[in-house]
C-alpha cells in the first residue's frame, strides 16, 4: 500500500498544482481584462481631454506666443464658471461709445501713440462684466495714454483688470482676480 498511497498523493497534489494554477491564471487574466476595460472607459477619455487640451496650449504658444496661452487659460476658466463671451482686441473707441465721453487726450504734439486696444472683453448677455489688458511690457501699460484709458474706467466704474504677459499668470491666479466680476 505504500507505493500506491505515493502515486495517488503525488498525482493529487501535481493536479492540484494543475488546476491551482490554471484557476489563477483564469482569474488573473479575468481581473486584468476587466481592470483594462475600466481604464480604457474612465481614465483613458480624461487623459486624451488634458493631452488635447495641453497640445492646443503648446501649439498656441508656439503660433502666438505667450498671449495665446494666457487665452487659453482664461478660455478654460470662463467654459467652467458658466456661459460667457470672449471678445478679442475692443477699440478704446467702442467703450467711449457706451459712455459718451472721451476716455484719453486727443491732439497731443506729433510722436502721441493711440491707447492700445483692450485686449479681452467678457460679455455676459451682451454686458460686458469685464475688460481685460493684457501687457507685453511695464513701458506700454505706462503710457500717459493707457493710464487715462484705466482713470476712465476707475471715473467710470468700468471693471478693468491688466495682467502682463512676462509673468507667470498660473489658472488659479487669474481666476482669483476676474471671480469677483463674474
């Protein structure tokens, strides 16, 4: 009896073995496939969002330089704080037009610079709730000109905001400074 009850242990335990691991294996490859199709339906599509949205990021400043991120990041921020309208480059003249008086001196001696177009105007319903000026450089933002333009809208009441371009200008930090107007 001693050489059979070997064989029947041996052959028990390599069956055990056998089906042991076949059971593993089924299971692991059941629990992967199905860790795989979580992946592909939650994770992947978010990750392709931010990849999107980072390749336009890159591509914009590559095009336009850093004042094309900087409208993307304000881009983001308005899509998420519900629906507003960005408009682009607003004449000095069109906000003169909606509160009838001239916002800068006209007629100065010769070398006298028009005030720079407001670079961005965040319309709500037709209201604008926000322009927005956006420097490249400190000089530009000091002009006498572009100074009257921002008295104006202080006189006036006229949100205004400036950012300048040079600076890092983080999402967070732009969305804490226009949250108060929207």
């Amino acid at each position: 009896m001693g050489l059979f009850d070997r064989i029947v242990r041996n052959v028990t335990r390599e069956a055990t073995r056998t089906i042991t691991n076949a059971v593993s294996d089924s299971v692991s490859t059941a629990v992967n496939s199905k860790i795989r199709e979580m992946v592909d339906e939650n994770v992947t599509p978010v990750v392709n969002r931010q990849v999107d949205k980072l390749s336009q990021a890159a591509e914009a400043v590559k095009e336009h330089g850093k004042h094309a991120l900087f409208e993307v990041k304000l881009k983001e921020i308005l899509e998420s704080n519900g629906s507003y309208e960005l408009k682009n480059m607003i004449s000095v003249e069109e906000l003169e037009q909606g509160y009838g008086q001239d916002a800068y001196t006209r007629g100065r001696t010769n070398g006298y610079k028009q005030p720079a177009p407001i670079s961005y105007g965040i319309y709500q319903d037709g209201v604008c709730k926000l322009y927005i000026r956006l420097w490249k450089e400190y000089s530009e933002y000091n002009r006498a000109v572009n100074r009257e333009v921002l008295d104006y809208c202080k006189r006036y009441d006229i949100p205004m905001l400036d950012f300048f371009e040079y600076l890092p200008n983080e999402s967070a930090y732009i969305k804490e400074r226009i949250a108060s107007y929207l």
